[in-house]
C-alpha cells in the first residue's frame, strides 16, 4: 500500500493566497453588482514593455524557422541571459558573480521553495516572521519543522526572528544558531529594508557560526534609497555563505511570463562540497530550462531602451506606493514600507485582527489586502497592500477606505 508524504498533512489550511482567492470568488459569487479592487497578492497590473514585446515576437519568429529554431534550453540557461545577469545585476555593481555562477530558472517561487532540497532534513531554518509563506511550508514538507502550534502560529523546530514595529521591521541576531537563514529584503510583506552595514553583520554572523543565508531580493528594483544593497554580493565575503534569489517577476513584470534566477558562487561549501555542484545537479535533472522565446524576453529587461522602459514601469508603481502611504496617513493609519518596496504595511485600526480587517475592508469598501497575520504570529493586527495595481484603481481603493 502506498503512503503519501506525511509532511504534507501538517500544513495547516491551504496556500495563504489560495485561501485569499477562494474568500474572493465567494465574495464576488454573492455579490456580482460589486466591483471589487485588488492590492492583495503582489501580481503586476502594467503591460510587458515593448522591448520585452519586441524581444518575445522576434524570438518566436525564430522559432518559426528550422535555422533559428530553439529545442532544449541549456540546463542552467542560455549564455546570452546569465551574461546580461552578472554583467548588470553584478559586475556594474562592483560584485564579483561569474556568468556560470547563475542559475536561470522559471521563477524566485519555485526557486525559493526547491533550494531547500540541497540541505539536510537535520538542517535548522531561521526566518524573519512575518515571512514570505514559501520558505517555512516548503520545509515543512520536506520535514525539517516539527509541529505546529495553531495557538502561536509557529512551528517547533523552526526559529523565528521577529520583526516588528519596535525593531523597524528588521530581524535580530537569533539566540539560537540556525544553519539555514532566510532573509528577504527589500522585504516581503512589511516593505522594509535594511542597511548595507546592517547586511553585512548577518554575512560575518553566517561566516562565524558556519550558516547559509538564501537572500531573496525579488524587489531590489523597488530599492530608492542611498546605503540599501541590491545583491548581498556588495557584502565582504557573502561568497561564502549566501545564495542570491532574484525574480523577473516584479521588475519587468513576469508573474505571468515566468523568470528568475538563484545566484551559488562556488566559493559556498560545505566541507568540501560546493552547493553549486548540488544545485547544478538537481537543475540538470529536474529542470529543463526556462523558455528561449522567455529568456530572449529576459536579455531585453537589460537592452538600454528595456532599462528606461522598465524604471518608468517601477515609477509608476511607487507612485502608487506613494499615493497609498499619503492616503492612509492622511487618514490615521499607522503605516510603513512603500518607500524601497512596493508594499505597505499597516496596523489594523481599532485594534482589529488582520482578518477581521480584511472581512470588513472586503465587505465596505470592496477592496483586497492580505492579512498581516498569514506572514506569521507577528503579523497579527498588521495589514499589507500592494503598489501593483493601476493608478486609477490604487486611488478608487483609497476613497472607499477613506469611506469605511
Ligand atoms: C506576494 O504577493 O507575496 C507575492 O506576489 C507572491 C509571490 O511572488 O509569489
């Protein structure tokens, strides 16, 4: 008799965006007068810019042709891609990353969830809460958490670094030592970032105490700010303890087109043993490669015309950001990120839970955020919205909060 992965049973509810989704389409099934606007799950709104279009059509008439025809793509991606990579995200950046030291894959989810395969099950993680939900639930089915407490929120077996008001929304130092840290910055959900200075103590700790980091930075394109790092490669030494994850996503606008990339210098050991050579085999055996006719669009995101497209794209969406941050000021609300991100992050009023927030946002005002409390425990009585939505309907949304 066959026996399922056990792990999965642990989990508890589904996915937390799933379960956003299923509340919506009940909410719209009951009320199909109602125009309901979302700023909840952080999914583009504009258009793929027209270099990106250019570079999509151009490749798909090469497809077209048995000269320029394209069949596998190269396991670990094509030359001309992961060049542009550790030239414009790396080497103009004063960090050293080779070309082979890249990754190209369909995206920073999958990625962020697979990169845990490569570690013992024995290995103990440590991230920030609130937390993007990927990392913890893609070790929990790989069984490296214990049990989980519904009463906190957590699980045994896993140490969370709070990240919280007090704190400016930047995780400390655990007491425990971890092997395996995730830190996500600029963050997801609260918006915050942190420091050059302050990311390269958490590079000397991993070095000190023997820790991977796994660096998420999905939106350092949101970054404004002078001293706030793009890569945790500007950081001395994170070649020896830092994996980069980095996602086409929120740049350039691929939630839809899929692309991303994970970053293992070789320098990264353990023992003797580099994770580059693991990773590269799990690629190679499990991953065909993201599209050619995607990663042509992805070459583009760094031709200089998609560079200038693409900073008016991220203009727009902080000028939503901004729009949102001013509006809910305005209106009381205690509210930070939405400066280097583009996520702002909100106390519930009235001492509402992040739930109750979302039922009564959703039902008055008709507008979509994401429970504080979805992230973990400490995201309790917080609220996230996103920056990705149009102009016009980040400022209908306003209105109707201002409304409630
Ligand atoms: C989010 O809303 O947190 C993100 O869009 C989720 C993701 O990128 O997978």
């Amino acid at each position: 008799m066959f026996k399922v992965n056990d792990n999965y049973l642990k989990l508890p509810g589904s996915y937390l965006f799933s379960t956003i989704g299923k509340k919506v389409r009940e909410y719209k099934a009951a009320n199909p007068d109602r125009s309901v606007i979302s700023l909840g799950i952080g999914d583009v709104t504009q258009p793929l810019a027209p270099a990106i279009i250019e570079a999509l059509h151009g490749a798909v008439d090469e497809m077209a042709a048995a000269e320029t025809f394209h069949g596998y793509a190269p396991d670990l991606g094509y030359e001309f891609l992961r060049n542009a990579i550790a030239k414009n995200d790396y080497a103009d950046r004063g960090c050293e990353i080779a070309a082979d030291e890249i990754f190209v894959s369909d995206g920073a989810k999958c990625d962020s969830g697979n990169i845990q395969e490569i570690f013992s099950v024995d290995n103990k993680i440590a991230v920030c809460d609130p937390v993007y939900p990927v990392y913890v639930d893609t070790n929990v089915m790989a069984g490296r958490t214990g049990t989980y407490d519904a009463k906190t929120g957590t699980w045994s077996d896993v140490i969370y670094m709070p990240c919280t008001a007090e704190n400016g929304f930047a995780p400390e130092l655990p007491k425990e030592t971890p092997d395996i840290i995730y830190l996500c910055f600029p963050n997801n959900p609260t918006g915050s970032t942190i420091t050059k200075d302050q990311l390269q103590m958490w590079v000397d700790y991993a070095n000190k105490v023997g820790a991977v980091i796994i660096y998420d930075a999905a939106y350092e394109a949101y970054i404004s700010e002078e001293n706030v790092p793009h890569s945790i490669y500007e950081c001395v030494g994170a070649r020896t303890c830092a994996i980069e994850l980095k996602s086409f996503s929120k740049n350039a606008g691929f939630t839809g087109t899929r692309l991303g990339y994970t970053v293992i210098p070789k320098d990264l050991k353990s023992g003797d043993v580099m994770l580059h050579s693991l990773w590269a085999r799990r690629h190679g055996t499990k991953y065909n490669g993201a599209p050619y006719i995607v990663q042509k669009a992805g070459e583009a995101v760094y031709s200089p015309e998609g560079k200038k497209q693409l900073a008016g794209q991220v203009g727009y969406y902080m000028n939503n950001a901004k729009t949102i941050l001013t509006g809910l000021k305005e209106m009381g609300y205690t509210v930070s990120g939405g400066v280097n991100a583009p996520y702002i992050w909100l106390k519930t009023p009235a001492g509402m839970t992040s739930w109750e927030f979302f039922d009564v946002l959703l039902e008055k005002a008709n507008v979509v955020g994401t429970p504080g409390s979805g992230f973990g425990p400490s995201g309790e009585g917080y609220f996230r919205l996103t920056a990705f939505g149009t102009y016009e309907s980040t400022v209908e949304a306003l209105e109707r909060i201002r409304k409630i």
